[in-house]
C-alpha cells in the first residue's frame, strides 16, 4: 500500500525578503562589473610582478660584493620597481576617482 503525502506550499522568497536572481554565466555580470573585475585583476598582477621585481633587486644588491657595476645594475632595478608601484597606485586611485565622479558602483 502506498500512502500519498501532500506537502503545504510556502513562499520562503516573501519571509527571507528578495532572493537575488541566480547567476547564468559569465556575461551575466554587466559591463560594469566585467570592466570592474578586469582592473582589480590587472592591478593586483601589476603589483605582484612589482613587489618580485623589487625582491629580485634586493637579493642582487645583497649578492653584488662590493662589485659597482652589479650595485648599479641593482639599484636601477629598484629604483624601477619602486617607480612602477608608485604608477600602479596612481592608477587605482584613478580608477577610484573615476568611479566616484560617475557614480560607478559594481
């Protein structure tokens, strides 16, 4: 014998407030948010090759010996380095600062 059960309808969207739509993929996520992400990906890129680019020339000052053409070549590094963190950063400000002006929120 077989017993049939009949289960009450609810409406949990109504008692939890709106329930966000699901996602259906990549494009989903608009322009905005698309251009969004692909700038916080490229910034963080940019300074994760910085900061190894900044090391690199710290382990060359550190292994230069007193050779003036290594320190040299070191410093440079550095100095690059520290030049590219600085334009990174200016970016993002940039970027935030253009955001704010237009309103932009992903």
């Amino acid at each position: 014998m077989v017993n049939v059960v009949f289960a009450l309808e609810t409406d949990i969207g109504g008692a939890l407030g709106a329930l966000p739509k699901a996602s259906t993929g990549f494009w989903s996520l608009g322009l905005n948010a698309l251009l969004n992400n692909l700038a916080q990906f490229f910034l963080v890129v940019a300074v994760a090759v910085a900061v190894f680019v900044l090391i690199f020339g710290g382990i060359k000052w550190a292994t230069a010996g007193g050779d003036k053409e290594a320190l040299g070549s070191a410093q440079k590094i550095i100095t690059s380095a520290i030049i590219g963190l600085i334009i990174i950063f200016a970016a993002w400000a940039i970027i935030n600062l253009i955001k704010a002006f237009f309103g932009i929120n992903p």
